[in-house]
C-alpha cells in the first residue's frame, strides 16, 4: 500500500476545504475561524489546515493537507508542503484577477514547484469566462511551467476526483522516469 | 462581518493598554500581541523588531490548530497552550466574546517566569472578554 501526501493550496473562499470535504472518507479536520477580513464575502476562513483522508479502490491511501488561503499565513505554506509528493492550486475565477492569484501561489511555493508535481483546478469558469484556460496555460509558460490545468466545481466530487488523478497520474509518471 | 478596519475602538484601547502594560510590567516579556482569530493585530507592545503582522497570524493558527486538537480529544474548549524552548517560552490565550474572538499571543525569552506571564496572560484574557465593544 502507498500513502501519498497531497497539498491542496489556493486563494481564500477557492474551496479547499470544501474539495477536501467532498472527497474525504472520514470527516475532515478544519480549522476555520470567524472571518473579519470584508474583502472577501465569506463567514468563516481557515487559518490553520485541512486533513482529510482518501482511499483508492488499489488500496493506496491519500493524505489530503489544505492551507490557509491568505499570504499572512506563507510560513504554514512551508510547512504543510514538506514531504508533499503533489500540489493542487485552486484558483477562483470570479476574483478580480486571478492570473495574479495564480501568481501568488507559484511565487510561495516556487521551491517546491521545480520538483513537485502540480495541477491547476480553476472554479467558476462557467459564470466568469473572461480568464480562460488558455490565460492560465500562458501564465505559467511565461514563467517556463507546463502543469495541467482543470476547470473544477470543487464542490462536485467527480471534479476533485479528477483533479486528484491527474496529480496522480503526474507523480507515477514523475516516479517512473527517476526509476529509469 | 465586524471588519478588522471598524474593530470596536474601545475594544481596541482596552487591548493596547493591556498588551503595553503586560510588556512593562513582565520581566523579560519581549513582545505582547493580541489579534483577531484570524490573524490580524488588533494591537501591539514590542520591543525590538518583531513583526506584529506575522505574530498576529501565527498566533490565530496555533490557536486554531489547538482547538481542533482539543475538540477531538473531547478536552472542551481551547483556553491556551505554552510553547517553551531553550530560550524562552511563546503563550497563545484565547479571549472568548461573543463578539469578536481573540488570541493574545505573548513571546518571553529566558528572563521571565512561566507562572508569571501565564498568568498575566489570564488576567488579560478576562479584562478583555469583558472589554465594552
């Protein structure tokens, strides 16, 4: 049986937690707290982390970590990013510039991303299409990265699910070409 | 939503009293900040060039991290928790209102005395649950 750690990080109110709610097989552990931040229309934020728990019909075990979603919290980022075998990034589309929300992401978690695998899950593309997939896609070729990137409901399981595989799919690949 | 721009200014006084006479009055007592749940300062006594921003969000997810730890233990609800080090000692003391919840987060290095400053940091908690918003 393989365990695998994943870290699920992207922009506050993206849907981390919720991802991590719709995939765990056991109740998550959340650690949100009342919201006093106005530019964000939400109730409650994570300031802690997320730990849910998925597993695969092979038996293997996947360890699914959220961050906190606002960069006062960078120094969780780290931590919570040790011994990750793989990223997700949630980026909302309905957020007034979510290429610099992206941005954001790929600047915190820039050491890890030159070996970690990664997969963009972008939200909301339905109700705001003005970013496209292919905005994203040539943000990250800018910077020299090629990652898959997905639109998401995170609160659609099939859609996290997905999301997942394809990280999966990254790592087995990445394992295999360190194995030849 | 109180707004971390609107916070009660009462509220506000009240904890920038306690958290400069904490600092004053407390040997060896480095920095005293005490924010809201999620991380933002709502007020400060520092001495040198600690970052009340980066205390105030550390603060929020240790407390945060230590009620969960709690609340799956079936321990109740979180009051506080003492990091100690070859150097001295961090406390983060949870402030319960019904309006605003806060953490005061108090940093000490070898000088102070644990009781002491736990202590304080007890006293403050009351005085500021009981602050007028």
């Amino acid at each position: 049986m393989k365990e695998y750690k994943l870290l699920i990080t992207g922009t506050m109110g993206a849907g981390k937690t919720t991802a991590i709610r719709a995939i765990s097989d056991t109740a998550p552990i959340v650690t949100d707290v009342a919201n006093h931040d106005s530019s964000v229309d939400k109730a409650r934020t994570t300031v802690g982390l997320d730990y849910g728990v998925l597993a695969l019909d092979n038996g293997d075990r996947i360890r699914l970590f959220g961050t906190p979603g606002q960069a006062r919290f960078d120094f969780l980022w780290q931590i919570l990013a040790k011994n990750a075998l793989g990223l997700v990034i949630l980026v909302d589309n309905a957020r007034p510039d979510p290429l610099a929300d992206l941005a954001m992401f790929l600047d915190g978690f820039a050491t890890h991303l030159e070996t970690l695998p990664c997969v963009i899950g972008v939200g909301r593309t339905d109700t705001h299409p003005a970013t496209t997939l292919e905005h994203y896609a040539d943000a990250l070729e800018a910077r020299g990265m090629v990652f898959p990137i997905l639109p998401v409901d995170v609160r659609q399981r099939a859609d996290v699910i997905s999301l997942i595989d394809t990280l999966l799919g990254q790592i087995e690949a990445g394992m295999d070409m360190d194995l030849q | 939503m109180i707004d971390i721009d609107n916070m009660p200014a009462g509220l506000r006084d009240a904890a920038l009293k306690a958290a400069t006479a904490c600092l004053a009055d407390v040997v060896g007592v480095t920095a005293v900040v005490i924010a809201t749940v999620d991380g933002f300062d709502l007020a400060s006594a520092l001495r040198g060039n600690q970052d009340a921003a980066r205390i105030a969000a550390m603060a929020s997810s240790i407390s945060a991290i230590s009620s969960v730890v709690a609340l799956e233990a079936g321990l109740g609800s979180f009051k506080s928790v003492t990091i100690n080090t070859d150097a001295g000692f961090a406390i983060v003391q949870a402030v319960p209102r019904a309006d605003i919840e806060l953490v005061i987060h108090v940093i000490a290095d070898h000088d102070a005395i644990l009781a002491q400053a736990m202590h304080r940091a007890g006293v403050m908690a009351k005085v500021l649950a009981g602050a007028p918003a």
